[in-house]
C-alpha cells in the first residue's frame, strides 16, 4: 500500500510564504491557525527567534498557555536578554495566576527596557 503526504494548508508553501501565512493569520486575529503555521516553522528551523517568539503570542492570545510557555522559556534559555520574552514570559506566568514566579521575569524585562523606578 503505498501513502502518500499530502500537505494542509497550513505547512503547503516555501518556509517564506509560511512565514507570511502566519503573520496574516495573527494580524486577523486567528491565532490558533497562525500556531499551526508556526509550529511548523519552528520545528524546521528551531534556532530562529522571530517564528518561535510568534508562536509563542500566538498561543498566548489564543489561550494556551503552557505551550506559550515552553516556547517562552526556550526563547529565555537560549538568550536570557531577550527584553520581549522576558515580559511575556511573565505575562503568560500571570495569567496562569503563578505571580510570584512572574514578578523575577517581569522585573528583569523592566530592566533590559531601561525602566528602573525613578527616585
């Protein structure tokens, strides 16, 4: 028997027009479908910051947040200065009602923006 692999709509396409795909489902506002463009972007090409730090807001606006935090903390692990990971990291730790494991992320965040308190 042979099976053949037919691509869904949401990995049919150059990694450049999935990429595109993607940003167009998340400026719509359909963050589930721009995650499962995404998930595949970032299972091809694992390194690159941009697909992953997507995926990761698009699984938080679509509620999902453990998976947006996996993405969140491999984001972290691989560049503990990466300002937006950070702030959503602790975000996405709020919203799972984890505050007092958001408050270190979400001050490190403040502080790679320059925002130190003013005296």
């Amino acid at each position: 028997m042979n099976t053949t692999y037919e691509p869904t709509y949401y990995d049919h396409g150059t990694p450049a027009e999935r990429w595109e795909r993607a940003q167009l489902f998340f400026a719509a506002k359909d963050y589930a479908a721009a995650a499962r463009v995404l998930a595949g972007l970032v299972e091809e090409a694992p390194e690159q910051t941009g697909p992953r730090l997507l995926l990761a807001r698009s699984y938080y606006h679509s509620a999902q947040l453990r998976r947006a935090e996996a993405e969140l903390r491999t984001i972290v692990e691989r560049d503990p200065v990466e300002h937006y990971a950070r702030l959503m990291l602790g975000r996405t730790l709020q919203r799972q009602n984890r505050h007092d494991e958001a408050e270190s992320h979400l001050r490190i965040a403040s502080a790679l923006a320059g925002d130190f308190p003013q005296p």
